[in-house]
C-alpha cells in the first residue's frame, strides 16, 4: 500500500490535486478540467505499472463472504466499509492493465460525447442553456436593469430600508430574466452600490444585499443551474431506480414504485418557484427588519414618485385591489356554478380503456413483501381489493372502436353537457378587465368613457357567447359574431395601454414581467418544453432590447410593436383554428386562418430580425453574440472535459468506492447530509458547472436510488450549492462584487455583510427539510 492508503484512495487524491492545481493554474477551466484528466491518469497508470498502487479488494472466494451470500445479504451491499473484517486479496487498481483501460476510456469519451453533447436525448434540453443565456446577456446589455432599478428604488425608498428591498426585487427580477450570477451581480454592483453608500446605508447590509439577491438566479427559475442539473437528474434517477427495483426481486421501477422514474427541467422549473420566492421573501423582511433595528444604517430614502397622478387611498383600494378581486373571485364562481368550463365536443373514436389497479400485484415474493415496505399494507391490500374487483369483472376493459351512433351519441352528450361560456374565452375577457381596471387606476381623473366602453364590449361578448355561439359553432363564425365586442374591447386597450404607458413603474416592470410570464408559465403550465419556451425568451428580449434603444434614440419602436401583437395572434389563430392544409379537405375558414396566421409569422420574424439590426447597427448584437457563445463554449468544454475526467475516476474503480462508502450507512438522509457537506465544501474551490458535471455524476446513483424524492433532493442541492458561493472566504459572488465595488467599500465589508445572508440560507435549507412541500405543491398541483 503506498502511503499506507489503498490504491483506490490514493487515485482519488491523484485526481482531486490535479483538478485543483489545474484550476489554479490560470488556464481556462473548461480547458483544465480536460487536462487534469488526462495528467492524473497517466501519473496513476505510472504509479500501478510500478506496483506502487494496490487495492485491498473483498475475496469473494472467502467462506465468510459465502456466509454471507447464504445469509441472504445481497451482493451489492458488501463492502469493505461495513464488512471491514472480511478477507481481502491484493490486485492492481487497473485489474486488465492501463492500456485496456485508455482503450475503453477513449471508446467511451466518443460515446458519451454523442449522447451528451452531440446528438444525444438531452441535447435538445442543453440547447435551452444556449438560449436562456443569449436572452439574459441580452437583456442585461439592454440596461433594463439599471430601469428596475431606478423605479424600485421610488417604490420602496421611502420606506426603511427601502434600497436593500428594491434590490432584493430587481435581484429576484434579473434571476428570473436572465439566470446568470455573475452577470446579476455586477450589475446591480455597479448601478445600486454607490447609490445606497450615498444615502449612508451600511457598507456591510449594502453589499450583503447585492451579493445575495445575485445568486438568486441559481435557483429561482429558468435557472441554467437547474437545466444542467435536471439533464443528469432525469437519467440518474431513472436508472438508479430501474437498478433499486431490481435488487429488491421487482421486474422494473414502475412496478415497484407504481410510477413513472421520470423527472423533467420543467418539472424541476416547478418545484424551484416556491423556493427562490421564499428565499427572496426572507432576504426582504432581513432588510427591512434591520432598517428598523439601525435606522442610520438604512434609512428611508425619497427618491421621487413612479407615478405623475396623484392617487388617493380610497380609488387605490378600489382600482388595485377590490375591484381585482372581485373579478377574479367573480370567474372562480362562474366556473364552479358550470357557467363557464369546457366547450369542448371532440369525442375519441374508441371507448375508454378500464382503469388497472393502483399497484402491480402479479409479482414475486421478494417484490411483493419490498413493495408493502415501500407502500404500506394498506395501499398493497387496497391495490389487491381493486384487482379483485377487475379479475370479477373479467380483467381490465379493452378500448373498442366506437359505432357511427354511439360516436354520434356521445357528442350530442357532450353538446347538452358544454358550459354556455368557454374557459379560454373567460379567461382572456379576465385578462383585458384587469388591464382596464389597472389603467382606470393609475389614471382616476383621465376620461372614463373608453375604459367604459372597453367594458361594455367584455359584456356584450359575454352576452353572444351565451346566447348565439354554441360548442359546434365554428370558429370563424365565432369570430363574425365577437366582431363589434372585439372592436370594443380593442378601443379600451388602445386607451388602457397609453394610461399605462405614462406610469413609469408599469412601464418599466411590464415588459421584462410580460417576457417572464410568457417563457416560464408555458413551462410551469406545461404547454411546451424548457428550449421552445427559451427561444421564445431570447426572440422576446431582443425585440425587448431593440425597442429600448430605438426609445433611446428617439425613434418610432411600431414595428417591434406591431411585431409582438403578431405573435400574439398567430397564437390565437393556432389555438382556435385547425391550420393543417396537407389534408384531403381543407374549408374556406381554416385555409383563411392558415394564411393569417402564415403572414403574422412572417412579419413577427421580420420584427425579430428588424430587432437583431437595431442592435447590430447600435453595436449591441456583436457583443452580446460574443459573450453568448463564449458561455456556452466553456459550458459544452467542461461538460467535455468533465466526462473524461468521469471516465478516469471509473476506470480504476474509484466511483465504485465512493459509492460503496456512501452505502455503507444505514440512513439515506445520513448519506445526504453528508453529500450536502461534501458539496458545500467543493464549492468554495469549484463552480457548479465543474460540480454539476464531475461530483453529481459519482454521488447521483445514491442520493437518487433511495426513497427521497428527487425534486426534492435536486433543489436541495441548488440552494446548497447557492450557499455555498455566498459563504466566506471562497464565495464566487463575493469575488464578483469585489471586482467592482469601490474602494471604501472594504473585503471586510463584504464578508461581515454577507454572513446574515448565508445564516437566512441555512433557514431556507432547514425549512425545505422540514418542509418539504414547498417544493413538491406546485409540482403536485399543476400535474393534477
């Protein structure tokens, strides 16, 4: 043994010096993580052809190991770590030689690089990476933040701590927009540091604040942490499922765990919202409760009003918060009385297939007795009532092709049963009253009669919805028919939006939170997938870019404003209208709505290309498309690089006794503390790219091949990982804020400032322990 360490260990120290000094080396750490590969194994394979390196393996031919194989204890579960008295045999940790293992490291770093980087299932997710970066280095050259800024301070400044807070929202705003620490932070280092030191706020909460609010973007969805983490999350859990099911006797996972082993970016975009709003949510009542505790240190600023109307306290009420509520509560009401619900009459041409019983019970004995250990007696004996009942009934229904009345039948059925009004119709109605409600508001003394108008036309659709347009009415007749409430509705927005144009809060806040709605609620709805929903992102900040500058140069921005509402109806047109034209029979209506739709397309995609000049031309696009393709060249290199350092660590068994430690403990939530730690530590020395892609990889097949939920655990280790880059000495967020923070502003200041925030971190992991709802309810609710 050198050193008096197992060979194996020894490897992993190889590994670990020569991935740190490499990091420490000045090279390019995409670059280095590559390198240190291929330098560790070459110094191991000298250090093993030398017989310097030898393994204290298990002698499986020992006849105490035998006795415990007759015991019944499975193979996968001896180790050296909870059998530490077993016979052991000495062997080379490269059991065929180091050139078999180069042979198979080379054949598996191609594989790999196909279907993890190149043309693998995940890299339709990875390409969401290279968008949501393009659309926050966009919007984060398109000064909107120095915007946000500058408003949130009117809004809050007068209250005490009023700047920290303002920080706090623009910092939750940036993470949501742009997902980008490093980028956040500078930012709001740059615009909001000197601004709160002028108004004589501490140094300390001044630049706690910024460098807390900038790491928001690591977990508050679209995250790039949580893409990246979600593209080895989905294969790690599937897999070491499938492995668990069938160590336990069980044919798959889905019989075992009587669902899917799926998790998805967008189901982890789920689970993330409720987190990052809390942790925002604690970081804002820190600022406020230490203005209120030190007043001097962080006074009430006025910074000027965000709003030209005076507004009394009465219309407030009114205008921002009864009459709101009253519409909302008015739809909810209507919906659950059946006047408004689906209008839909599709009927499936074959019936519906019976139900199967809530678990499998035509299993073995082993699985049978791991699943009531996994579910309980009384699911396994409910799941057995319920195949009972469907063995009696002559085993499950098969679907049957449906005869020409039945089918016939079942849509008269469903016409009787439609509600008078339609959900999407009752919901955009909604959508347009809340906006005039908000522009009536912001303007009390302003002319009523268009916003009245505006209303009158929402009842009057209301009214010929319900009376004249049935569930078989088709859409373009709809369309005749909602002609004048449409004009109606459409002469109140045109008002509405001038109102709301000349308040500078909403004018400011609209535009980013209309791009954040549209890209994260089609993932949290479901609507589409992570990449779709980011290029949506990226097209929106760039027209969102390009109107800013053209507002800044004094020229007309109608053309990225006629572009947007072109999206919009190509939306609309899509979603109530069949556009396929490569059928047998296409009618008058839908060859009208296809031709809309197709020119609303192309002029959108002018707007976006009209946007892409306007930023060329003001020499915006050629650095953001630098800086873009800079991040995502270092993000697929150390995904690269990352791989074959993997692969080294495999090779000569070094992930096998990492996992096989881990294993050894009898608690799975003591084998997560322990990860947590590990992970906090690396992540003083490590970003999460390297973390993501090297230590993930090896610990993955543990912390997911447990009972734990794997939402969970994943955001679990994205807010770790957020503590860790804010804890001194070695935070990579406070590394960024020195960088520009000026020069009173001490080291000092920024590790005393930042030490409350790292301690409202740990509360934020200790409430998600114990709470582990807040991230599993949204999840669970939207997949009702």
């Amino acid at each position: 043994m050198f050193l008096g360490l197992d060979g194996v260990e020894v490897g992993l120290i190889i590994v670990f010096l020569c991935l740190f000094a490499g990091i420490l080396s000045g090279f390019p750490v995409a670059f280095a993580i590559g390198g240190s590969a291929v330098i560790s194994f070459g110094i191991i394979a000298a250090l093993d052809s030398g017989g310097l390196l030898i393994h204290q393996a298990i002698d499986t031919n020992a006849p105490e190991y035998a006795a415990l194989i007759a015991e019944g204890i499975k193979q996968e579960t001896i180790s050296v770590f909870r059998y530490p008295d077993l016979p052991r045999i000495a062997e080379p940790v490269f059991k065929s030689g180091w050139e078999s293992a180069l042979d198979r490291n080379v054949s598996f770093i191609v594989n790999r690089m196909n279907e993890r980087v190149l043309a693998g299932a995940s890299i339709e997710t990875l390409l969401a990476v290279l968008m949501f970066v393009l659309m926050g280095i966009t919007l984060e050259r398109s000064k909107i933040a120095n915007d946000l800024l500058t408003t949130m301070a009117r809004v809050f400044g007068p209250l005490p701590g009023g700047l920290a807070v303002s920080v706090v929202v623009v910092g939750a705003f940036l993470a949501a927009s742009t997902g980008i620490v490093g980028a956040t932070v500078v930012t709001m280092g740059l615009l909001s540091l000197p601004t709160m030191l002028r108004n004589n706020y501490s140094p300390e909460l001044a630049t706690g604040v910024i460098a807390a609010s900038g790491t928001l973007g690591q977990i508050i969805p679209p995250s790039i942490v949580i893409v990246l983490l979600g593209t080895l999350a989905g294969d790690l859990y599937s897999a070491a499922q499938e492995a668990r099911a069938q160590e336990v006797g069980c044919s798959d996972a889905l019989t075992y765990l009587g669902e899917p082993a799926v998790v998805s970016v967008g189901t982890l975009f789920q689970a993330a919202l409720l987190p990052g709003i809390l942790l925002a949510v604690l970081y804002g009542l820190y600022a406020f409760g230490y203005a209120l505790v030190n007043p001097s240190k962080a006074p009430a600023v006025e910074m000027g009003s965000a709003n030209g109307e005076p507004i009394a306290k009465s219309e407030a009420l009114t205008w921002f918060l009864f009459a709101p509520i009253g519409l909302i509560a008015g739809l909810f009401l209507l919906l659950n009385v059946g006047v408004i619900g689906s209008q839909n009459v599709g009927v499936d041409s074959f019936s519906d297939a019976g139900q199967s019983a809530s678990l499998r019970t035509n299993v073995s004995d082993s699985c049978q007795e791991a699943m009531i250990d996994l579910h309980g007696i009384e699911a396994w004996e409910a799941a057995l009532a319920e195949q009972k009942v469907i063995d009696d009934a002559g085993g499950v229904q098969q679907s049957v092709k449906l005869t020409e009345e039945e089918l016939k039948a079942a849509v008269l059925a469903k016409i009787d049963n439609a509600a008078p009004i339609g959900t999407g119709l009752a919901v955009g109605f909604l959508l347009m009253a809340l906006v005039f409600t908000t522009a009536r508001g912001v303007s009390p003394s302003s002319n009523p009669v268009p916003i009245l108008v505006g209303f009158g036309g929402i009842v009057l659709g209301l009214l010929i919805d319900t009376l004249l347009v049935s569930p078989v009415t088709s859409p373009g007749n709809t369309f005749l028919l909602m002609i004048i409430p449409l004009v109606m509705i459409g002469y109140g927005v045109r008002y509405a939006s001038a109102a709301l144009g000349r308040n500078e809060l909403l004018r400011v806040v609209f535009p980013p939170l209309v791009l954040i709605v549209a890209v994260l609620g089609s993932i949290l709805g479901g609507i589409t997938n992570p990449t779709p929903a980011a290029a949506l992102g990226a097209g929106g900040a760039i027209m969102l870019a390009a109107y800013r500058k053209l507002q800044d140069n004094n020229q007309s921005g109608r053309i990225i404003l006629m572009a947007t509402f072109a999206v919009i109806i190509m939306i609309l047109v899509g979603v109530n209208f069949d556009l396929r034209v490569n059928i047998d029979s296409v009618s008058f209506e839908n060859m009208v709505a296809f031709l809309v739709a197709k020119s609303a397309y192309l002029f959108a995609m002018f707007g976006i290309f009209f946007g892409c000049w306007v930023l060329f031309s003001n020499g915006v696009l050629s650095p953001v498309v630098r800086e873009t393709a800079k991040v995502t060249s270092m993000v697929f290199t150390i995904l690269i690089g990352s791989q074959l350092l993997n692969l080294v660590v495999i090779s000569f068994g070094g992930e096998h006794y990492i996992q096989q430690f881990l294993r050894s403990f009898d608690s799975e939530f003591r084998v997560f503390i322990i990860v947590m730690l590990v992970l906090f530590v690396l992540g003083f020395v490590l970003d999460f790219l390297e973390i993501i892609y090297i230590v993930i990889p090896i610990v993955g097949p543990v912390i997911y091949g447990g009972t734990m939920d794997p939402k969970w655990v994943t955001i679990m280790i994205a807010v770790n990982l957020q503590t860790s880059f804010l804890t001194p000495p070695f935070g990579f967020a406070l590394f960024y804020l020195r960088g520009v923070a000026p020069k009173e502003v001490t080291t000092g200041h920024i590790y005393r400032g930042i030490i409350p925030f790292v301690g409202i971190q740990v509360v934020g992991l200790v409430l998600l322990w114990m709470f582990p709802a807040v991230v599993t309810i949204v999840p669970n609710l939207i997949g009702r």
